[in-house]
C-alpha cells in the first residue's frame, strides 16, 4: 500500500490513540488575559428542553414520542402487501426529499451504515486501482478493510491529521475512490464535490489544459452517514452513497440505506470479485442485480418499529420544508456554535479551514493554555469529565471527544438538534470548564 500525507512528518489518525495529532498549531492556544483568575461563572439556571447532543445515535425530532410509532406494522411480515408497501414508502420520501435521480437505485440494508458500506466494498471492489482518504477513525476503518481485509494489492492510503483534510488533488480517478463526506470524529469534511471527476468529460471551467475534465473510469464511494439530510450532495459525482437513519434524521440504528448510481450497477454486474461473499451483502444473483432488494424486498428480515419511525423522521422532513429546511436547521445550529467558540477565548474548532467545518458533527478542542499543556492522557481525562458534569447536571449527553479523536467536545448540530437547547447548553458548558479546571490537581 502506498501512503500518501499532506506534509512530511504528519500524523495519520490512528484507532484507539488518545493522543492522536492535532493539527500543527492547535495545541498552542490562545494566551490567558493578564491579571487576575477570572471568577467562576455562576450555574445556570436554564436547562435545554432536550439535552440530547450525541453524534449517533442523534437526537429524535423536536416533539417525536414513542406514540410516533403507534402504527408500525408490528407482528406483520416485512413481505406481506401493507409491509412491502412500508417499506417502499422510505424509498420513495428518500428520493423525493434528497433529489435522488430516478436511475439511481436505492436499497435498506442490513447492518447501519457500516453494513452498507462494507456491502459496497466487499461488492464492488477488486476491479481496478483504490485511492482510499482517511483523515479520522471512519476513514481509517475503511483503509483497514480495503488493505487488510481485501488485501487490494493496488491501493493508496491518501491521509491527514485531525483537523485537516487530505490533499484531494492527489485523488487518482482512473482508480476507484473511497471517502467519507463528513468525517464523524473530527468535523472536518469536503468542502463540496467540485474536485470530483465527473462521470462523463466535463467541458467548461478551469479543468485540463484542452478546457475538458476528464470523466472518471473508476467508482467513488462515499460514506455519507452524517452528511446526508445536511448537505446538498452532487449525485452525478456518487456512485454509491451510504447512511444510516440514526444520525441526521435522528432515526434508529442497524438499517443502511444504500444508493448505487447506474455505474455501479454496471459495476456489480460485470465483475466478480474474488472472494466470496456473504448472503447479507449479495447484491446480485448469477450476475444480475437483484432488482427486488432495490424494491423494498429486502435480504433478510427488517424491524418494522424502526420503518416507521424512519418514516416518521421522512416526514417531519417534509414538515420542515425538505432538504433545504433541514439544510438551514443545521446551518443555524453550526452558526450558533461557531459564534459561541468566537466569544470564548479557551476553546476553538478542530477543523482548521472553516470550509471544512461540518455542520452537523461539530469537534472542540480546548485551547487553554493550562489544558493544552497537559499531557494527552489528562487532557482526554479533563475533556470526559466535562462531559460527566454536564451529564450529571442533565444538562448534556454524550458531548466528549470521540475516542479515537483528540481530547475535546463534540456537538451534534444535525436537523433534530434545536438551536435554542444549543444556546441553553453553552453556560453550561462554560460552568463545567471553569469546575472542571477548579479541580485540576
Ligand atoms: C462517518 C461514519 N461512518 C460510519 C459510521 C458507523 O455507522 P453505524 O454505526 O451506523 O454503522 C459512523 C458512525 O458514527 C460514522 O460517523
């Protein structure tokens, strides 16, 4: 495997690595003011409504119940005329809502997201060339698949730091391209897909030296778990897209949804690989696609509760005015952090370039001096117990740092979150730092 990184010296992120790289730069911070220790803030007294703030399983939507479910079509066969019907239902509100073209195939998949995903992978790869880009724990779990797992002899690790994104202009697409839109754990994504090639020669712009983008020979395939809902994505340039209804449509976990571009099909019916695949990721049948799983049919046996709550979210989505609506919910939530990390001098956003910021997974790291110099293993601690005195409050769940990641906060800013509990959750915030740093030793 070839490795490629943005600068000599850079750190890979690497599983389970509490000090994992920030950045260069981003461990320095911002000087205290002069003086006098300021006085701790007072405790709030303002609670968020819904102090739910994890980055998966995320938020439900503003006023869903359990009561949402009441009509799931509980103890009934995913098969019968009423649950296919279900079942095709998603489908259809996922194509209307996202602008998925009509010849692109969409499928519920076993296993979450990472079921989706690794189904694409185990399917469709083999055939040429990989250029795989890490630059978080998901990015790095799919180069662990594709150069252990798969044992592809022909692949390219493309990877940066924390905070960072990769150099996309290395991004060979001749070859097979795999990448994650939003990277979870670090908040740093692509800034659009303009650096993808496109399917067929694109004349215009600023592209070869003869004005023509050459078309892509290989596949992109995108992990899009905790973009999609929240960004407008180019289809043209996805051949497949993977996600799971537990992030920004603040679903339920252990369903994929998997879309697949004519080119893929193609792909899945022309090639073979070569090792052998399960019947949870089989896709086609003898080098056919099984139109049916694109259908509603699925492979095996779906939870009708977590149908109906996906169709629940699907249609709250409506309610909100669609991808647009959910678009600006997200744009406002990430907006509001942003402005709160402005106005507070100890802490400061993971992603360094501000086109890279995800506005969903939303990653902090402490810039305090006397948190930064600490050593990794007590900087990790410090962030938890942040984390833990929020929790212990009610005041916010599940806000710590990843743990591949660096030590820090992580918001979840996705559609579901409203703004108003953001802004509720940020004295607070400031109240576990300043108690937090009280009991440092
Ligand atoms: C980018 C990314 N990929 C994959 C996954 C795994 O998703 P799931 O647990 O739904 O399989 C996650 C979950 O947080 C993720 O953020």
């Amino acid at each position: 495997m070839t490795k490629i990184t943005p600068e000599p010296g850079a750190k890979a992120p690497k599983p389970n690595d509490p000090a994992a790289s920030l950045a260069p730069g981003l461990s320095s911070g911002r000087p205290a003011p002069p003086g006098k220790r300021p006085a701790p803030p007072s405790k709030p007294g303002l609670r968020p409504a819904n102090p739910n703030f994890a980055s998966g399983p995320c938020a439900k939507r503003p006023g869903w119940s359990p009561a949402a479910l009441a009509g799931a079509l509980t103890g009934r066969s995913h098969r019968s005329k009423p649950g296919k019907a279900r079942l095709k239902e998603v489908l259809q509100r996922t194509r209307a809502i996202l602008g998925i073209p009509a010849a692109y195939r969409i499928a519920i998949v076993p296993a979450s997201d990472t079921g989706a995903f690794e189904m694409a992978l185990w399917s469709l790869l083999g055939a040429r060339g990989v250029d795989v880009l890490a630059w978080e724990s998901f990015g790095s779990g799919w180069v662990t698949d594709v150069v252990k797992q798969l044992k592809i002899k022909d692949a390219r690790a493309i990877e940066a730091p924390y905070g960072e994104l990769p150099d996309l202009a290395q991004v060979d697409f001749s070859r097979d391209v795999i990448f994650t839109w939003n990277g979870t754990t670090s908040g740093v994504r692509v800034p659009d897909g303009n650096w993808i090639a496109p399917a067929r020669p694109d004349r215009g712009a600023s592209f070869d030296a003869r004005g023509v983008k050459p078309a892509r020979q290989g596949l992109t395939l995108c992990d899009a778990t905790s973009a999609v809902f929240a960004y407008d994505l180019p289809w043209d340039k996805l051949d497949v897209t993977t996600y799971s209804w537990q992030k920004v449509l603040g679903g339920e976990a252990q369903h994929g949804i998997l879309i697949l571009s004519p080119r893929a099909v193609e792909r899945l019916e022309s090639h073979a690989p070569p090792w052998p695949i399960p019947k949870i990721f089989r896709l086609t049948k003898g080098g056919k696609l099984i139109e049916g799983v694109f259908e509603g049919e699925t492979i095996n046996t779906p939870s009708m509760l977590c149908v109906e709550d996906a169709l629940d979210g699907l249609k709250w989505a409506e309610r909100e005015g669609g991808l647009k609506g959910l678009i600006a919910r997200s744009t406002r939530n990430a907006a509001a952090i942003e402005g709160w990390v402005a106005r507070t001098p100890w802490i400061e956003n993971l992603a360094r370039a501000p086109n890279t910021r995800s506005r969903t997974s939303v990653c902090l790291v402490f810039t305090d001096p006397l948190i930064a110099g600490l050593a990794p293993e007590a900087r990790v601690a410090f962030a938890r117990k942040v984390s833990a005195i929020l929790e212990e409050e009610g005041a916010g769940y599940d806000i710590a740092h990843h743990r591949d990641a660096p030590a820090g906060l992580r918001l979840w800013a996705g559609a579901t979150v409203e703004t108003a509990d953001l802004e509720a959750l940020f004295p607070w915030i400031e109240w576990a730092f300043a108690n937090a740093k009280d009991s440092l030793p």
